[in-house]
C-alpha cells in the first residue's frame, strides 16, 4: 500500500472515532439527563486518549516522509500539509496532559451549566482555574514546539497562521472607531415599537424549521435543536444545530437559527467525497464565523431579506400583523436596533467587537500572568464600565459566566468571532461586486445565488488552501477592517 | 499492579468504548436523521473493531490466568467468570468477521426503518440473506469453541447457559396448554367497551412521564423518547427507555412506557460502585425481560394498579371520566382483553407465547438450513393460519418485517421474551407470599415494597451469580411453566 493511501485510511479511522466524541458531546448538551455527565466525561476521555495515541503514532511520522514524494493532485498534497499540521500539534502534547484537559473540560464545562443561572461563581471558579492551569501548560508546550508565543499556539489553534500581531492593530482601529461610532448611532436612531411579546417556543421552533430550507439547509442531513447555548456540530451527512428560546424575544433566537444555519451550510457543503480525511474538514475558526455572519449579518438583516421574512415570521408565531409595529419599516429599525448590553450573543453588529475585544484583552493578561481568576469579574467589570459604562459587579451570569468557552477549555477562540464578521463583510462586498442585485433576489426568497457562490468559493474548497490564502484569492487582497466599517457606517448611518 | 486491579481498568476502558457506542446506537434510532445512516455505521465498526481488539488482547487471557490466585473477595470472583465467559466468546470470532457483521447489521437495520412502512420486503430480503449468513458463521465458530450446536451458541449470548434442550420442553407445554386456553378465555370473556379514541401524542408523553417515577424511574438519570420500536438502552447513570405512539390506542403506549420502565428500573437499580466492570451489568436477557414483564404483567395490569391509575390517566389524557366506559370495570376488561392478533409487541399475555414460540421454531428452522429467507414468509403465514388463524399473506408490515431484531441481526433473542414472562410469574408468585397485601398496596400508590424487593434481589446483585441460578435462590426452584399457567388461569378464567 502506498504511503498515501495508508495514511488516508489511518485518519479514516480518526475520522470516525472523532464522530463518535462529536456526537456524544451533542448529546451531552442537548439531551443528557444530569446524572449521566461523570460517565460521559470518562467516556470522551477514553476517545480522546484513542485518538491522541493514534494520531501521534510514530508511524503516522514516517508514512508523511514518504508521503511527500509520492503525493500527485492538489488535494492530497493539501491532505498532507493538513495532517502535518495536526501531526506537529498533537507530537507536541504528552498524552497525560490530553487526557487531563479533556476531563477537566468535561467537568468545568458541566459545572458552568448546573451554576451559571443560579449566578454561582464561587462553585465554577476552581474548576476554571484547573482549565486555565492546564490550558497555559499546553500552550507553553505547543508554542515551544510551534516557535510562536504561548498565546498565539493557542490562536494558531483555531485558525491556521493567527497571531497577536495579526490581531492587535485590527482590534486597534476597531478600538479607535467603534466606542465614538455606536454613541453616533444611538443618538441618531430612529425610535421603534419594540416587537416583544409572548412567543410559545413551539412556535418559534417552528418559524425556525420554515426559515432554514430556503437557505440551502437540508433536513435530510440535519437538525434544529435547544440547548444553553446555540451551537452547530456534526459533519456534512448530519449537521445539527441548536438554539435556545427565550418567551419573549423571538428575533434573538431567529438570529441564533440563522447564524448557526450560516454554520450549518458551510458543513453541509463541504466535499462529499473527502468528508473522512482531514483536508475535507471546515476551515478554522475565523472563517466558520465568516460563513455564520455572512448569513446572519449580511445577508438576513439586509432590508431585502426582511421584506421576504415578515410576512412568513408572522404567520408561523400566528400574529395578527393588522397592528402598525408589524410594519416593514418598524421590522427594519428593530433589527437594525443598536444598544448597548451585557450579553455577547445578543449584541448587535456594531457593539459586538467591543465585547470580544474585551474577552481578547483578558485572555491576554491571563495569558501573560497580570491577571488571576480571582481578578477577572473585576476586571470584566472595568472594561465593560469602559466600552459599554454597564455595571456588572455581582452579576456573573450576566458577566464572566455567560459565554460557555472558557469553561469548556477554549482560550484564544473569541477573536476568531471578529475576524469573522470582517471576513463576512469583507467577502459580501466582493460578491455584491458581481451580483449587484442581491438583495433584490433575497426579497424574492432566492438564495440559490448567493449559497452557490459561497458553496463554490468557501464550502467546496474545504482546507484545500488556508483561510488566510483564501480571503486573498476571492476578495484579492488581505483582510481588513475596511469593508466592515464601511457596511456598519452605510447600515446604520445613511 | 495486580493482575486483577490490571484487568479490571482494561474492562474499564471497555466499558467506556462500549458507553460510546450504545448512546450513538440510541441516536440512529431516535435522533440520526437519514443521511447519517452510512457515516454512523463505518463509526460504530470502528468502535467495535477496537472493542473488540481490546476484548480479545492476549493480555488479558495472561492476567486471567494470573488474577484467578489473587481474587479474593465474591464479587471479584464472579467479575472474573464474567470476563473469562466474555473473553471466550470474544476470542473465537475473527475481528474482520465482527466487523462485517456490526456494518451489516448497521444497514440492513436502516433499511428495515425506511422500508417497513411501504410493505417493502424485497427491498430488504438481501441485507437480510447477509445477516443470516453472517450470524450462522459466527454461530458455527461460537460454537465449535464452546462445545455447543450453533444456535444454542447464539441462545447462550442472550442468557448464559441456555438451550435448545432447555427450551423445547417448557415451549412444548405451553404449546399444548396456550391455544386451547386463549380460545377458552376469548369465549368467556366479558365484552368491554373499547377506549380507543383521539390521544394526542404529547397528553400520551405527558401520562408517561407521570406513571414513570412513583414506580422509581428516577428522571435524573434518564430520559423517554419515541422510536420506531420501544426500548431500554443505557447504564445506571443514564437510564432511557423509547416509546411510540399510535394517534387512537393509548393503552398500547402506556404499556409499552410500563414495560420498558421495567427494563430502566433494573439498569437504574445496578451496583453503582461496579458500574464499570463486566459483573456490574444487567444479566441475560431472559431475566432482563423477567423485570419489565413483571413490572407490566404482574404489577401494572394488577386490579390494584387499574385502580390506582385510572384517575392518573384520566387528568393526564384530558378525558371526561364521567363516561361509563371510563369505569374500573370497563378499564379492567380492556386491560385483560384477550385477542388474537398480528403483532407481537400489541399481544396480550396469553397470546404472546405463541408469537413467541411461532419465531422460534423459524429461527430453528433457518439454522437447520431447514428453510430458506425466500420461504420465510410463506413459513410465517402458515404458522400465523395454524395459532392464530389469521392470514398475513402480502402483509409483511404486520407479519415477518413487524420486529427488528432479525433485522439487526438479533437471532436466538426471541425465546427470552417467554422465558422473561415465566421468570417474572415465578418471582411474583414468591413475592406475594412473602407480601400478599401487594394489590393493596398497588391500589394506595404505594411501590416501594416491590421495587425495593425487586432491587435486593435481582437489580444489585448485576451478575453475581448467573440468571438461572438466581432464579433458584430466590424462587427455591428452577424456571418451570406452573406459575405462568396459574396465574394465566388465575386472571383470566376465574
């Protein structure tokens, strides 16, 4: 058998024990009584200790040696740079370290949900700082290994290529723009009729199961669930993503479906035929979140999407839309509505970089030990007293406690949420370039257009170039913050 | 480290593999949507796969060898017979031929899903032929390793120490005794009202939910769902048991809930300080079924649970009880309705022997090589027109693709279904004598003597001696077929 080929059916292996940790961790938040979690927990360890051996078996090490002459098309030399890559991470990390995190994870990750709503830090603090502890551990490892700071080993994680100095003049200019930019936008906002209300959340459900098909979202291979936390999982034969619904903000959790739908596209365009390889896989992080804001942020708060959507939203919530505020234009100023909250995930577009510049700047002094668990409400608190002047003190659900990631062990991913939204903007300014009449066709229920030409550009393509090479090769120049300012500033200002 | 203390983590990591694979094998059947089918199949070989390398590791023949000088205690004893009986059994398969099987049971049991409802056997025949063909094969060398007939060697998976000669003559008695019985009762009977009529399924999930705990489901560790088929899967932690629901017929449902909550009560009530060890599982599955027909025979269609739950049922389902039909007595006589009908898992006690015993005798005959998948279903209608007198000609729905377990490659199950309803009479009939106010207590609410009785006897004991053994401690006397017909008699003659 050639080296290529077996270290294809190698990582086909993987695959598919990486399927099993995938869909059980779906399970365990959507679906898992209570008592089951410490068994659940020893369980994904069992995979994730599998998969570590296995995918830093030495011979994994020699088979890319030989690999290297061997490999012909474009894609398999991709597939080798991408197991190479993953190689190098995971040599890099003893197994004991792995199999730590992964319980750690598992339990600090369960105990945030038992505590974040009766507001109990002191419960979840230690576990936290277990995370941390042995998240700094891999970093150091990793960024000894990967030549790069600890830090950026763990943005290189989620993004191939990512670094603080990529990072720090982008949030710097966002930093400089958007405080002075949301205060104009408030001030000069027109007033709306707020559109809460009771909503049954079987309902909501509902208009979620209407709104996703036209999208491209294919039910088929797919799922639309509740958990704490929306999130999208799964690969592109079964991609299922979750929402929560609150009684009375319907638009909150609509936006949730639609972002994660952005999600769930990218995973269920990805190449069927190398779904089990690693090439086959999504890109990172920054450009996941690109393809959920480009759905969400550009193409479904365009006016032209919410021509198309009132008059489905109100019949599936069976509202009788005789009533003024069910107005287009009263629609548009609700979702094009700017405020400043305590919540990340229900911020607009305009304040949202401003809260994960925030986490960003806290997990740098994490990072470089000027700042201790016992510090970070206090210091959450300073930063959003400057950027949003909202109080915090006390209120860790509203404040440290609300986002699952760092409970879940994921430091360094926040960023990746920004750059996306860049991203987004960055590409629906190239594809508005070619297809002028977008919104137009968006206003008719015609999305064929614009899902081909991200399933052609960004699905299909998988990691067969980086993200970074990717963003160049569409847009044709390198990101910036240029088209993002440039959509908020006509969105909201003109 | 001691062979024993070696032993007992390397069946630990085995469980948690296994932990994996039984909560995506619930997922396929509740949650998966179709496109996951193929994807879902080559994960759950390659859990088995590794399974059953790890099961098979010549290792762990050494450390049995070894650990038999050191166990001291009775529970490590027996925690060693289990996983000498384990490792004899796993090591007389090739792995190449457990995974042929897992994969193709995988299909041909999605196939029966997406094609039992249109009646199309054709379609699934072939995944049918390649289950059967594959099962002899392991059938054959199981056996030849254990000194047993081929099909005793499948029997023996199900329930150690279980044969055809153990069977035959018990199925003989009740073959000679049933079809006279149930034409006997059916002619005497009382005729009753009949409750079906519009149940909306979420009323009928709701008058599950509330039947569930007073007989000590505990809903912090586990869940009801839908399937296609009822059933129980999961550990002590995380205990789930499925249902379906027919629009007009819900006696049908609540006693499918009744039944599989028998099976939870038994998972639920396991040793939880050996939860992850081969002796702290359940027993074969003839005295697993023993549990849940003994919680729906013995215990749920008793006069004193009728009376207990009928105004539960009535608040839950919405029903005006002041109808005449919702009497005790009109419950009572559709609760003992005695009919003979096409499907097994709809069949009252009396009958459902003979559906029984009607899959067993083809079973034989299929590994006899005495009938082929072609004649399987003209061998089933003519069995069918011999008990029952009921003709299922064309009707594949109702006749030979109604079950999945030979679908999912479960041949030799079936007996235990009648073995299960023997054991539970047997038990029961010791109970009561030792409790005769049992019915009383039924009638009050009152669960706590039986299950805790249930749970001292059979629950926490997991596999501390072996199911026919167990049967002889606690009843005095080896399985036989004089409780069953006494109480048969008892309920529904006199």
């Amino acid at each position: 058998m050639s080296a290529v080929k077996e270290l294809q059916e190698h990582f086909q292996t993987l695959h598919h024990i990486g399927h099993a940790a995938q869909y059980l961790s779906w399970d365990e938040a959507v679906i898992m009584p209570a008592g089951g979690g410490e068994v659940r927990a020893k369980s994904l360890a069992t995979l994730h200790k599998i998969s570590h051996e296995m995918a830093t078996a030495p011979k994994v090490g020699e088979l890319l040696e030989s690999a290297k002459n061997e490999a012909t098309s474009n894609w398999d030399q991709a597939n080798l740079r991408v197991i190479e890559r993953r190689w190098t991470r995971a040599t890099a990390l003893p197994v004991d370290l792995v199999v730590a995190s992964s319980l750690a994870s598992s339990r600090c990750e369960q105990s945030w949900r038992r505590n974040r709503k009766a507001n109990n830090w002191d419960e979840v603090k230690p576990r936290l700082q277990e995370i941390l502890n042995l998240t700094k551990q891999k970093a150091e490892i990793l960024g000894e290994k990967l030549g790069l700071a600890p830090y950026d080993a763990l943005l290189d994680g989620y993004e191939a290529g990512l670094t603080r100095t990529f990072i720090d003049p982008i949030f710097a200019e966002l930093t400089e723009f958007l405080p002075s930019f949301v205060n104009e936008v408030i001030a000069k906002q027109q007033s709306h009729v707020s559109l809460k209300g009771e909503y049954p959340p079987d309902l909501q459900m509902d208009l979620a199961k209407k709104l996703m098909p036209p999208l491209g979202f294919n039910f088929g291979r797919g799922r639309v669930d509740t958990s704490d936390h929306p999130f999208t999982c799964g690969d592109l034969w079964d991609t299922r993503i979750t929402t929560r619904f609150g009684d009375d903000d319907f638009l909150e959790s609509m936006y949730a479906v639609l972002h994660e739908t952005g999600h769930a596209l990218y995973q269920q365009g990805l190449p069927e035929d190398r779904y089990d390889q690693p090439v086959g896989g999504s890109l990172g992080m920054m450009i996941h979140e690109s393809q959920s804001l480009f759905m969400e942020q550009q193409v479904c708060r365009s006016k032209g999407y919410l021509s198309y959507v009132l008059p489905i939203l109100t019949e599936a919530l069976k509202i009788n839309a005789d009533d003024e505020k069910w107005s287009e234009a009263n629609l548009i100023r609700n979702v094009h509505h700017v405020e400043k909250g305590f919540i990340r995930v229900e911020a607009d577009e305009c304040t949202y970089p401003l809260h994960v510049i925030l986490r960003y700047q806290l997990e740098n002094a994490l990072f470089d030990d000027a700042l201790s668990i016992d510090d970070l409400p206090d210091a959450w608190n300073e930063l959003m007293d400057q950027y949003f002047g909202l109080d915090t003190r006390g209120d860790f659900n509203n404040g440290v406690m609300q986002d699952v990631h760092w409970y879940a062990g994921l430091f360094g991913y926040f960023p990746c949420y920004t750059l996306g939204a860049l991203t987004a903007a960055q590409l629906y300014h190239t594809f508005t370039s070619i297809h002028p009449d977008a919104e137009t066709q968006f206003a008719t229920g015609d999305f064929e257009t614009v899902v081909s030409w991200l399933r052609e550009n960004i699905h299909s393509k998988a990691q067969l170039t980086s993200g970074f090479d990717r963003i160049v090769e569409i847009t044709g120049k390198p990101l910036t913050t240029e088209a993002f300012i440039s959509h908020v500033s006509q969105r909201y200002l003109s």
